[in-house]
C-alpha cells in the first residue's frame, strides 16, 4: 500500500504558501502564477496557521462583500485545518478527503511541515495501485 511519504517522494515536496498578514489579493496572485487551488499559510516560524482555498474566496470575500486588496488572509482562511503524517496510507488520505470535503492535506511530520497533496494527486495513486494489482491478477490468471 502507497504511503504519503512515497507520494511526496515521487511529486516533490513543494509548498506554496502566504503569511496570515498578507493580503487576499497578494495570496490570489500566487495562487494564478502557481496554477494552485490552495495554499497554506504559515506562521514566520513556519508553524502552519491555516489554509486559503478558492472555496475561502468564493464564500468568505465575494459573498460577504469584502475587498481582496484590504483583507488579510487571516480573516478569512480556514484555521481549523486537518493534516496527515507521511506514513500514513493514500487510501487513508482518500478516506478522510471524501469524508471531511476537502482537496488538500497539509503533510506534518514532527511538527513541520513537509509537504501537501491534493486531491488529484490520491486520485492518480489510488489509480496506479489499482492498475498493478489488476496487471498482477491478470498475470497470475494466465500463467
């Protein structure tokens, strides 16, 4: 069974992230130049504050009539963010991103942070595993 840490060793352990004193507009930018639908925001000490998510936007700042150019992301990221650790399973991963809604999982390991996967990435490994076990069965069938 595929674990975080294997998923992160073959996607790379970038993260992408703002301070919560920045500014919605500046974290919507980074958000387009990295072609991203979350960050995280992180503390300067790099402890994970909470995350920014188009969905944040969408019901937090247009919805509520607030300007992206005024509002730190502070005050309307989600701060109550659920993370996995790097050995835990993708299957895991799937589990608790279809049960809680969410697309994004910070990974924290030792009370850092040490990556993020999305949705999209489980998808393609829960799909891969899938594929061998079939090739395997499929091998054994005809031998």
């Amino acid at each position: 069974m595929k674990t975080v840490a294997r998923l992160l060793q073959a996607k790379g352990q970038d993260v992408w992230s703002v301070r919560p004193d920045q500014t919605v507009f500046e974290a919507l930018k980074l958000m387009a130049r990295k072609n991203c639908g979350a960050l995280l925001v992180l503390e300067a000490d790099g402890a994970l504050a909470g995350i920014f998510s188009e969905r944040d936007y969408a019901r937090k700042v247009i919805l509520m009539g607030k300007a992206s150019k005024g509002t730190p992301v502070s005050e309307i990221m989600s701060s109550e963010v659920v993370t996995v650790a790097p050995a835990q399973s993708v299957q895991d991963c799937m589990t608790l991103m279809t049960d809680k809604r969410i697309r994004h999982l910070p990974v924290v390991e030792g009370g850092k942070v040490a990556g993020v996967i999305s949705i999209g990435d489980v998808v393609k490994a829960v799909i891969s595993e899938q594929e061998f076990v079939i090739e395997q069965l499929e091998n054994y069938i005809t031998h």
